[in-house]
C-alpha cells in the first residue's frame, strides 16, 4: 500500500481557501435527511459514472463507489468531500479525522468518492493497455465534478459550498478541483499535495535519511553500506543465489536489465522511506499492524 503515496512525505497543507469563510444555504435538507435516514454504518453507495468525460459520442457508464457520514450535517452546513487516491477508499475515514472534526464545527454533510480503477470503482472489465487509458487524473477530476453536480441535483445540495479534501495525490486532486472546477468547489484543503512533478526526486531520500540520523546518526551509514553492498553483488550473476537466499526470495532472481536491479533495490530501499513516512500514521486503525512488522525488522537489522 505504501509504494504509492510514499513520494509524498514533505508535509505542507495547502488551504486554498479559509475553511471558516463557508457561507450557509437552506434548500433541500429535507431531501437527504430522508435519504440518509436508513444509512447507520458507513454502507457502499453507488454512483452511475461516465467512462470517457471527453468523448460525446461514448456513452458507457459504470459505477463508482462512495459513502456518506450525515452526523454533523446541518440544514444551512456545507458539504465536504474526501478524495480517495490511488487505493481502495477506507470507510474508517468516514468516521475517523481531522476533516470530522471540522465536520462536527462546521455542520457538514461528508461524502467520500473512490477514484476509478481502485477498490470496488472498476469503470472497465480487465486492466489492459485499452483500458487503462481511462485512467488519468483528468477523468478522475472529471469523475469529481461530474459527481459533485448530479449529487448535488438530487440530494437538493447545490446551494451549499461544498469543499474538497485529500492527502498527497488526492490531495494533489483536491488542489486542482479547485483551480480547474472553482464554480464546483468553493474551498479546497490539500495535505501533503505534491503539485510540482519530478521525474528524478532525490529529496525524497534525503528526507529520510535526515530522519533515520536523527535517531542514531549510525543508522544511515549502516544502511548505505549495506546498499553499497548489494549493488556491487548484483553485477556479479555468481552471487545471485547467495541474493535469492538472503532476502528469501520466491524464485531464484534473475536480472535481466538495469531496470530489473533498480526495480529490486527500490523494493528493499521502500523498506526504509515506509517505516519514516508512515511509522506511528493512523497505527490504531489502519495500517498499523504491516507498520509495525516493518519497524520490528528494521530495528533489529540495522
Ligand atoms: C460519522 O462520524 C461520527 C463521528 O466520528 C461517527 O460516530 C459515526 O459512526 C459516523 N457515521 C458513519 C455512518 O460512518
Ligand atoms: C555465497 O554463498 C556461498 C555458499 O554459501 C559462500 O561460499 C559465498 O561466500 C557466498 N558469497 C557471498 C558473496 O556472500
């Protein structure tokens, strides 16, 4: 699960716009709270979406998932809505936040939309090449918007300010909701939203360097040799059953480009840049058993 968001550790929280400047409408209320009576649990809720936001003349649609948490939700609040990442979307967040607790003071009703082609948001039958063309952060925010508006209509909400929120590249999602769709979105809180691509990020690593020193400055130096080590191992195919052994491998490694050792070094060094980006994050109820296995192997390795 970390691999995807891990480039993502430098934290700064954008907030396009001040939360607290929400202004209050009336209409419609009655419509969701007859609705959201029946719902008690944060139960799967479906949202007919449309594969190709571009392309007219391609009508398929799908159905994409969310959920609804309507306990702070007053008659003049605003609407909140979480943007699920490049992972299923965890129901926990439905109750478990910051943003609830922003909720909770603001009135807010709180949706949660998973982004196509995770979790249970599967817009095409397989995942090849074909497919896969419809996965792009510019469909995903035209998903945003698309649901934003019907939801909207129907559920009697258009008057209200809605806002977005995420973390890293849904964070990124609700940065660019806001700037693309500002007629849809009248404030956005991006958390740890990397807006600024790069293609090499060094940085990323020296962050975590930096954090590993600050607890023994040993532990990077150690970490490097390490490293150093088995890079000089795997230009040497003679050593590869002593790798596959040492690391437990499945099947005996076999390395057939540059991208195939970089590939395998990247795994190992994932090891390192998890245990600093999510070491102690959301432990209690989400990922907290894998963290505490890596953090296990860490300390007693290095
Ligand atoms: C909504 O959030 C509140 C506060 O965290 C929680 O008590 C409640 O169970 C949540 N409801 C749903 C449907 O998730
Ligand atoms: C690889 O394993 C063999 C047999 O266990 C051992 O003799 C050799 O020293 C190892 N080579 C390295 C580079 O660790």
């Amino acid at each position: 699960m970390a691999f995807h968001s891990r480039c993502f550790v430098l934290c700064t929280t954008l907030v396009l716009i001040s939360v607290f400047s929400l202004a209050k409408g009336h209409k419609g209320f009655g419509k969701f709270v007859r609705r959201l009576h029946t719902i008690q649990k944060p139960q799967e809720q479906w949202f007919t979406q449309k594969l190709d936001h571009f392309n007219g003349q391609d009508s398929r649609v799908w159905k994409q998932r969310y959920f609804v948490n309507d306990t702070f939700a007053q008659p003049d609040g605003p609407v909140f809505l979480m943007i699920g990442g490049e992972g299923p979307a965890n129901p926990i967040w439905m109750d478990h936040g910051t943003w609830l607790t922003y909720a909770e003071k603001l009135g807010a009703l709180c949706f949660m939309l998973e982004h196509r082609f995770y979790g249970k948001s599967r817009p095409t039958s397989d995942l090849s090449t074909d497919s896969l063309h419809f996965l792009s952060s510019r469909q995903a925010l035209a998903d945003l918007a698309h649901f934003r508006t019907t939801i909207a209509e129907i559920w009697g909400l258009s008057d209200r300010k809605w806002m977005a929120f995420g973390g890293s590249y849904p964070g990124s999602l609700a940065a660019w909701f806001r700037l693309k769709y500002p007629h849809l979105v009248h404030a956005s809180v991006a958390t740890s939203a990397p807006v600024h691509a790069q293609v090499n990020f060094p940085e990323y690593l020296e962050v975590v360097r930096r954090s590993l020193a600050s607890e023994n400055a040993n532990c990077p130096l150690l970490v490097k040799k390490a490293s150093d080590t088995l890079v000089e191992l795997l230009k040497d195919p003679t050593t590869y059953d002593n790798i596959t052994q040492d690391f437990n491998l499945c099947g005996k490694l076999q390395i057939q480009t540059e991208s195939d050792s970089a590939y395998f070094l990247e795994t190992l060094a994932g090891n390192f840049m998890d245990v600093v980006q999510y070491n102690q994050d959301n432990r209690a109820f989400e990922v907290g058993t894998l963290l505490l296995i890596i953090e296990f192997i860490y300390c007693i390795s290095v």
